[in-house]
C-alpha cells in the first residue's frame, strides 16, 4: 500500500483558492508596494501556479482592487451595517473615527491606503478606484454623523464637506507617519494617545456653545 501524500498546495479545493490569492496578495502589496508586486510572487506565496491566479484575475490592477475590496472595503461595509449604538452624534462620531482608527490605521490595512497616496502620481486609476470605494464609503459614514449633530444642536453649524476633511486628516498623517517617520523616532507613536488627543480636539471644536452650557 502506498503511503498517503499530501497533495501540492495548488490542488486544493477551488473555492479556498480566491482568498488565499487575496491573503497573498496584500501581504504582498504592503511589503512591496504596488510596483514591486509580481503576479507570479503572490502566486507563489499563495501556493498555486501563477496560470491559476489568472484564472481569477486579468492583470495586477484587478487583484488591487480586489484585496482592497475584500479588506478595506469590507471592513467600512461591516460598519455601515452594524452602526455604534450612541445616544449622541458626539459618541457616533467619536465611535467611529475610533473604529476607522482601529481597523485601518492601526493595523496592517494601513498599508493600503499609504501605497496609494504614494503612487496615486503614477496611477491615477488606483487613486480613482480607492477615492470611489473607499473614500466615498468613509465620506457618508463622517458626513451623516456631523448632520446629525448640526440638525440636533450638538455641533456647531459648520461646513460638514470640509469637516469631513478636517475629521480624516490626522488619521491620515497618522498612516504617513507611521510608514515614514516612526523610524527615525527614540519612541514609537502611541496611537491611543494620539487618536485621544485628535477627538479631544475635534470635538471640542465642533462642540455648540448651547451644547457646552448644557
């Protein structure tokens, strides 16, 4: 009787091949960017042929959008469909900026977002793909919360567009300084202290004087 082998990675059953290409295939974008990526070295990380992988995927273009979407994505989805219970818009948008802060930001998903802002020059397309799905995702989510506290007296009544911009825009540095700057610091940034700071800031700015005498 012959003894029993363990068939090659690449036979496994065709359904698990999907998410082990986009498992492979972030970890590849993160650790190399999106240029150094090769097709046949997330293949191989994956551990299927390099043929299998265009089975699922035209080009590289089409497995980034699709590790975004399984992963960023995803993850701004899962909050849209299971919002934080807040009894204020205070602690809705507090709630959920921590919850981005958490999820992308201090995670290795925020790999994702810094490879685009460093190749959007070059790539346009990625730009406008992750603007399109991710950032309008992200844009709803903030804009609803700052309404809603407009519409309640919470806030004060600013310009919610551009309080979105001003809302994100730490948890933006926060990605940048983490992939560029962090190294060259004696301390690594404490990012609970940062994202402290960020929503003590903001909303004591947005906070309505009615609200403060409250």
């Amino acid at each position: 009787m012959m003894p029993a082998t363990s068939p090659p990675r690449w036979q496994r059953r065709a359904d698990a091949r999907p998410q082990e290409l986009l498992d492979a295939a972030l970890a590849e974008f993160i650790e190399r960017g999106y240029v150094a990526t090769r097709l046949d070295t997330v293949a191989r990380r994956a551990g299927v042929a390099k043929a299998t992988l265009y089975r699922y995927y035209a080009n590289k273009f089409e497995l980034f959008k699709a590790v975004v979407r399984s992963a960023v994505v995803a993850e701004i989805d899962e909050l849209a469909a299971n919002p934080a219970k807040a009894a204020s818009a205070r602690e809705e948008l507090a709630a959920l900026l921590s919850a981005f802060f958490q999820r992308i930001v201090n995670s290795p998903l925020s790999g994702i977002p810094k490879l685009v802002i460093g190749e959007a020059g070059n790539f346009p397309e990625i730009a406008r793909f992750y603007h399109d799905e991710v950032i309008d995702r992200a844009r709803a989510l903030v804009l609803a919360a700052l309404r809603r506290g407009i519409a309640s007296g919470e806030f004060r009544a600013i310009d919610a567009d551009y309080g979105f911009r001003i809302a994100v825009a730490p948890l933006l540095l926060a990605i940048i300084w983490k992939h560029s700057f962090q190294a060259c610091e004696p301390q690594p940034l404490d990012f609970d202290r940062y994202l402290a700071a960020h929503l003590d800031l903001l909303l004591g700015g947005l906070t309505a004087p009615s609200a403060e005498a409250a």
